[in-house]
C-alpha cells in the first residue's frame, strides 16, 4: 500500500478532530504547569506554550488574523519581553538568600481563598457556557481569510481609534524605557 492510498483512506474529520484535541490539550496542559510552577522561568514558558495552543485554537475557529496576532503579539513581543525582564532583573535580598533559582517567596500560604474564588468562576462560566444558544453549531464555516475585511475596516471606519491606541503604546513604552533607564551614580 503507497501513501498516496494511505492518504485517500484517512478520514478528513477524524484528522481534524484529533488535532483539535492535541492543541487543547498543550493549551490546558500549559496552563495547568503554568498554575503550579514555583519557577518563575519556567512559568514564562509553559504560558509560551499555552499562548501558542491558543493560536492552535484560533486556527480551527476561522480566526486566521487572530492566530498570527496571537503569535506576533503576546508570543513574540510580551512573552519574549516578560522573559528578558526576569532574566535581566535584579534579585532582591530575600531571594539572593534562598538557593533555588528563580522560586516565588510568599509569606504566606493560604489558598482557602484563591480555591474558593477559582471554583465560584469555574461554576460561572461553566453555567455561562451550557446556557449559551450556539447558532454556529451545524453551518459550514467561511474558509476564506479576514486579513483583509479587518485591515479595510481598521483604515476606514476605525482609524481614529488605530491611531490613538498606537499613540498610547507608544506612550507605554517611551514609559518603560524611562523607568528601565539605570540611575547615574
């Protein structure tokens, strides 16, 4: 049997389906190791691989834009900036006494709060979730890209709005640089 054959036998649906479930899985997955990591390193990494799931996710929901924003924006310029920022920050002296790396001291350690507070959001968006009408369950899909519908929209109808939001990043980070800027001795 050639590959071709193997191809032609292979359920479209079936492909689909597994894949969806691999990125929902490294996406939970990276979240999960994200919730119970001390390592502040590590911690920038598994949200790397939770932010790249998610991408995943947007690629089987028809949101092309929003998968290549997800990558170029939270992936390749905040998380990247999150990890110089912890490698290159000074550690404070509680820390420089501790002999684990990178470990978040609290001093305290109760998460009778934090489970409560988690579980009554699960319990929310969970009844959230099987009260919602989904109209989009049993249509076909458009395939065809958003690039260019958004990028018409943004320079037309929402131009103002584009450029004060880059006015205000650039704010942030003329900001940034300032606080960042070393102190002359």
């Amino acid at each position: 049997m050639s590959i071709e054959d193997l191809l032609k036998n292979i359920d479209r649906q079936l492909v689909t389906q597994i894949a969806f479930f691999v990125f929902a899985f490294i996406t939970v997955g990276g979240a999960l190791y994200l919730l119970f990591t001390r390592n502040v390193l590590y911690a920038a990494y598994s949200l790397l691989v939770t932010l790249l799931g998610v991408a995943g996710l947007y690629v089987f929901a028809g949101a092309d834009f929003l998968a290549v924003s997800q990558i170029m924006i939270y992936v390749g310029g905040i998380l990247i900036l999150m990890i110089f920022g912890i490698m290159l920050t000074n550690k404070k002296k509680e820390q420089q006494k501790s002999d684990q790396l990178n470990k978040i001291l609290v001093s305290h350690h109760n998460r009778f709060w934090v489970v409560l507070v988690a579980g009554a959001l699960f319990l929310g968006f969970l009844k959230v979730i099987f009260e919602a009408n989904f109209h989009i369950i049993g249509k076909n899909m458009h395939e065809g890209t958003t690039v260019k519908k958004i990028g018409v929209e943004l320079m037309t109808n929402y131009v103002f709005a584009f450029e004060i939001i880059g006015l205000l990043l650039l704010a942030a980070l003329i900001g940034a640089a300032y606080i960042a800027k070393k102190e002359k001795i």
